[in-house]
C-alpha cells in the first residue's frame, strides 16, 4: 500500500532527501526518543520527514530490507515506505514493519521501552500478540576499531622482513635465473685482443724491471 503525505502534514513537516541526510535524521530521532540505535536499519533513503508538533515520521527507501538482529534471533522486515508516530521511549502507529515469528510474518504496531528503564525492548504485534528482548540487541553495532578481529599490528622491523620477502616471492624466473648466474657461475674469459693487451702490458713490466746491462746486451745483438 502507498504511503500518502497529505499536502497539510508535508507543510508542517522537516524533509530530509538523500540517504545521508535520512540515516541522520533517524539516528537523532531514536536518540531523542530514547530507542536503540539500530532499530530502524533501513538503506538507500529516499526521503524522511518529521513534524515535530505530533512525533509523525514517514521514511521512504529504494527497496524494502529484511534484517536479522542476531541478538534477538528475529528476522524483521522493513517496507518500502515506513511511518509511525514517536514519543518518549516508544514508536505507535507503526506501518510498513513485520516481524517473523515461528513461520508466519506478523505486522508490529508499537515498539517500546519501559519508563522507568529495565533494559527491556516490547515488540507489540497487531492482535495483541507481544515479545520482549534486551535493549542491547536492537543497538546499532560499532565498526571494529584497528588490530581488531585477531590481527596483530606488526613493528618495523617485522614490516621490513615481510617486504624482502614479498620482494623475493615476486622474482619472476628469469630474474631469479639472472641472479644465480651472477653469485655462482664462474667469471667468463676474457676476449682474444684483452688477453694480447695484458700479456704486451705484462711483458712491458718485466723488461722495464730487468737489468740495465742486459738489457743493453739484447739491444746490441737485435741491432747486429
């Protein structure tokens, strides 16, 4: 069934468009009215107006959503239009969510917290069929803070060994082949005309450092 706004109500009435500024808007209500933070999960909000003179509450989304609260092991079914009126510690006039109970889905009407406060949450069905559960089951859960979940943050020197060895693991094998070559193969020999350089440079050296006398013998007989 379409939810229809009289012009009269939209007049009096704050509207929020666009998700953001919906999931805002709902989380300050909840707050304001004293009701667990993720009672009302809803997704891809469309609009949501309040008319403050009367707590009515309208709240429009793409798509209907089923959320399970695992805390309360109960699956509660969110139309795609939802309205109810809020007051202090409860939502009355309810349309737009049902809840599953045993196997048949039932249409809530009213959902409420004691005053003074018990830790208790009432879930009121049409045809007078009720349940509670604890406050806390309807909150909304806070995001893992960092090194949560079992992950253990490692120091630097930990950081440093895991990237020589992300280094080394990616190697392809060519390089990897390349590297052995270079630590474990012999020196190759060198080239015909470097070998003939060095034996001249060497053969250089020697007659440099030989004896002048004999020297100046074996130029005499190269000479006769």
């Amino acid at each position: 069934m379409t939810l229809t706004i009289p012009d009269e109500v939209r007049a009096k009435a704050e509207v929020y468009v666009g998700d953001a500024a919906g999931q805002e808007k709902t989380r300050l209500l909840l707050q304001e009215t004293g009701l667990p933070s993720g009672l009302l999960p809803l997704r891809d909000i469309i609009e949501c107006g309040y008319v403050e003179e009367t707590g009515f509450v309208w709240l429009r989304q793409r798509r209907k959503v089923d959320h399970y609260f695992a805390k309360a092991g109960r699956h509660v079914s969110y139309g795609a239009e939802v309205s109810a009126v809020a007051d202090k510690g409860r939502l009355k006039k309810i349309t737009g969510v049902k809840a599953k109970e045993m196997l048949l889905w039932v249409t809530l009407h009213e959902i409420c917290v004691d005053d003074p406060p018990t830790g208790k949450l009432h879930c009121k069905a049409i045809g007078g069929l009720s349940r509670s559960f604890p406050v806390e089951a309807f909150e909304a859960e806070e995001p893992a803070p960092p090194g949560a979940g079992g992950v253990v943050p490692r120091d630097a020197e930990e950081e440093e060994e895991v990237e020589k060895e992300e280094g080394e693991g990616d190697k392809n094998p060519e390089q990897e082949a390349a590297a052995e070559k270079d630590g474990d193969a012999p020196a190759a020999a060198p080239a015909p005309e470097e070998a003939e350089s060095k034996a001249e440079e060497k053969a250089d050296k020697e007659v440099s450092s030989a004896d002048p006398a004999v020297v100046h013998a074996e130029a005499l007989a190269a000479k006769n």
